[in-house]
C-alpha cells in the first residue's frame, strides 16, 4: 500500500549566476532533474547520479556527459576526478535542489568538494511538504508483518517525523539510492533493519519476496 509521505510543489525554474566557463549541470534526484528538463537544458555538461536520476535522463532521450553510483558525494567526487583528466577546463556548477535538501549535511559534504572544480551555484527548484493526514494513515497501516520502501530522503524525513510511538519494526527496508538508505539509517530507531539499497520496482518486490 502506497502512504504519501511528501507532496511536492515546483517552483519557477532560476536564473543562474553568469560566472564564466561551462556550466555543469549537476542532478541528484528526478525532481530535479525533471525540473530541468521542463525548463530546457541549454548546453550545459550533464552529472548526474546512477541509477535512478540518469534512467529518467536516459529514457528523456537526454545525454548524460558523466554519471556515478553512491549517492551525490560520490558523484560529486567523480566530478572532480573527471574535471582534472580534463585538464581543469573553466567550468561551473549548477545543482538544483529542493528546500530540504539544501540544508542537509550531505549537500554540504558534496558543496566542498564541487567548489574545487568551480563556482557553485546551488538553487531550490522543488518544495518539500508533509502531508496533514500522514500521521493518522500511518497508524491504520503500519501492522506487522510488514516493510517499507523509500525514494527520497525527504520522504524518510517525513515518515520518521510522523511515526507512531510503539510501532512494529518492519521485516525489510528498502531504499531507492544511496542517499535515501543513508538518511534512512541515521533516523530509524534501534532494532529496526538496516536499509538495503533497491533500484527499480521489480527489484523491489522480488527483495520482499525473499527470505529474512
């Protein structure tokens, strides 16, 4: 059973910062990314992060100049790593993110290593919110036996911030993305599995199907 745990709204697409060189468009989520596709890529180099981001790309017929599994650290650390083969050519950086995400420690852990390739200009493309009715639709839906799938870290904000006291721990935890599983991991409470990374729906389901 699906259980909204964020609604997103989109906001008006930015005009980013005129620093000289070559922009690189730096996409951590399908939001965002899809955000940028509807505003309409103009020239810029593509990174972004694998699996799930870049599928939307791939199947938007979009060219993906360099993309990396791990989450937006590590995409950001491939970055560098590509910039430098480069020759250290002028780039810059746009990220566009949501109003959640720009705050975050992991955000900021990839920020310090993208201001090392050049300018960055991060921007909130997309608003978070959690729905009114999540606390009560968790309480009638959370029995045990059960498991639960993330796709955001926004949604694992949410669901742990609305969480019923005393609820079962699930039997499975499953995480779309390295960063999902990580914020999952960091708010879950004692005694709860470790989440495991998952890629796709089918995925998804035949990891439910398996044995504990």
């Amino acid at each position: 059973m699906a259980v909204p745990c964020i609604s997103c709204v989109t906001k008006p697409w930015p005009e980013w910062s005129p620093y000289p060189g070559r922009p690189v468009m730096f996409l951590t989520s399908r939001r965002a990314a899809q955000a940028w596709l509807d505003a309409g890529p103009r020239g810029e180099l593509v990174a972004a992060v694998a699996p799930s981001t870049t599928e939307l790309l791939d199947a938007s017929q979009c060219a993906v100049d360099l993309s990396a599994p791990g989450g937006t650290v590590a995409l950001a650390n491939a970055l560098l790593t590509w910039w430098k083969k480069l020759g250290q050519p002028r780039w810059h950086v746009r990220y566009p993110t949501s109003d959640r995400g720009v705050s975050s420690a992991e955000q900021a852990a990839a920020a310090d290593v993208l201001v090392r390739v050049g300018p960055v200009d991060r921007r909130v493309v997309y608003e978070t919110r959690t729905p009114d009715e999540l606390s009560s639709s968790l309480a009638a839906t959370l029995r045990a036996p059960w498991a639960v799938s993330f796709a955001s870290p926004s949604a694992v904000e949410s669901f742990f911030g609305r969480l019923p006291a005393g609820a079962p721990a699930p039997e499975h935890v499953l995480c779309f993305g390295s960063s999902t599983a990580s914020a999952c991991n960091s708010r879950q409470p004692a005694g709860w599995p470790a989440a495991r990374l998952t890629t796709t729906v089918i995925e998804t389901i035949a990891s439910l199907k398996e044995p504990s």
